[in-house]
C-alpha cells in the first residue's frame, strides 16, 4: 500500500475533533493534547503553492489558538525517497519539509508506522473478554476514566474501542483499537510501569489484533517512535516497517 494511502486510512482513526481539507491536505484541530490531532496532515496537493499553503495553515492554527503543526510522512529509504509510483506525492512532501525548514519550524522526531496483516479465521471469542493466563483483557467503548477530558476527546473523535489488561484484578496496561477500511490501527498502547518486563504490551497488542480479526480487518498498522524499545517488541509479534512520518512545529 502506498505511503498516502496508509496515511489517509490512519488520518481517518484519528481525525481530530475538528477537520477541515485543504487541497488534498486535511486541517485538525482538538484539544491541544496529542500531534496528531493537531497538525495538517500533508497527503497530496494543497491546491496552492507550498508557501502559500504554509501561511493558510498557521493562521488557520493561530485562530484556535494553536501553533500551526504539519505531519509529513517519508519513505524507509528516505526519511529520504519514495516509490516510483509515488514520485509526485513525495516531491510535494519533500518541498513542504524544505519550506518548513526556512522558516525555522522545528522538526520532531521520526515516527515509524509498522504493519502486520492479519491472517486465519478470526477466533469465535475474539470479541469477547478474554482470559491470558494471570491477564484479563476487557473491552469499552471509552476511555480509562484516569484519562483528562481533553485527551478523552481526542482519542474518540473517531469511533474506537479500548483494551484494559488486568492483572489479578489490577490495570496493567490499555490500548486503544480503531477501523478503517480493511485496516485496524492500535494506538494509546501502554504498560504501567510497575509492571513492565513482564509480557503485558505484547498481550495488550494480541489482544487487540484478536479483536481486530473478530472485526474482519484484514491487516494492522501502530506507530511508534524511532527511538522507542518497544520496536523490538512489535518486530517480534509480527510487524515491520512501513513508513515514518515526523512533525514540524512554528513558533
């Protein structure tokens, strides 16, 4: 799949609270919790040039009293170049990236996108609580209650479902499981600290994956951060590079 439409399938899990498109780009507003929810996500052409592009999308931040935020994905190869059959949607990114880059907007980190298909019939109980050994795995429409109400708002601006694994009656870790297409996309995916080292991020990710076979997705797709260990965990269940993405941020 290439990489604008995978970004178009994850934009649509989690489009923030207001959207608007612009060009073949797409506005998101929230709370001002999470990037995603608050960043243009630059799929294809804005329709203007880039400079102009640039200076619609900060006044349209700045008046939701935001500071204006793109999210530009790359290739493997390139976080540097593209596939041939993607050769137009990746200049225009890299053009973006540039244009970001004189203005002095700060680029975040990479942030890789990992697929796994899902394969097999899906399991008769996987839409039900499951038990994991000593783990629990139960499901809700919402959010931990722990969560604040803005980043609550964020997370179910598109419709999701949330994992909480217990251990002996105790939370442990969450995840948060959301369809699009023929793709389920995990996100939220955290292990109480108390508790790390001890198996529960991979049990949390096979929950949800159980759960996204039930659902009839066809494959997965997370995003985690270049840096993050838990890479190695998602390489070990099944998943690989797809893509990565990362942030530029004006002041």
């Amino acid at each position: 799949m290439h990489v604008t439409h995978l970004e178009r399938v994850l934009g649509l899990t989690w489009p923030g609270i207001h959207s608007e498109p612009f060009g073949g780009w797409l506005l998101r507003a929230g709370r001002g919790v999470t990037s995603r929810a608050n960043s243009a996500l630059v799929l294809g052409d804005p329709g203007v040039p880039t400079e102009e592009a640039l200076d619609a999308v900060a006044a349209w931040y700045r008046t939701r009293g935001l500071p204006p935020r793109l999210q530009i994905a790359a290739s493997i190869a390139a976080c540097g170049s593209l596939t041939e059959a993607e050769g137009g949607d990746h200049g225009r990114r890299e053009a973006t990236d540039a244009a970001c880059a004189r203005r002095g907007w700060v680029a975040s980190p990479w942030t890789w996108v990992m697929t796994r298909p899902l394969d097999g019939e899906p399991d008769a109980a996987g839409d039900q609580t499951v038990g994991l050994g000593d783990l629990e795995v139960a499901w809700s429409g919402e959010p931990p209650p722990t969560w604040s109400p803005e980043r609550a708002a964020e997370a179910t601006a598109a419709p999701a479902l949330f994992a909480t694994v217990r251990l002996h009656g105790e939370a442990a870790g969450v995840g948060r499981l959301a369809l699009a297409e023929d793709w389920a996309v995990l996100t939220d995916l955290t292990v109480e600290p108390q508790v790390r080292g001890r198996g529960i991020g991979g049990a949390v990710v096979e929950a949800l994956c159980r759960r996204a076979k039930a659902e009839r997705a066809t494959a997965v797709a997370l995003q985690v951060l270049a840096d993050n260990p838990a890479r190695r965990l998602y390489r070990r269940l099944g998943f690989s590079n797809h893509h990565a993405y990362r942030y530029r941020t004006g002041g």
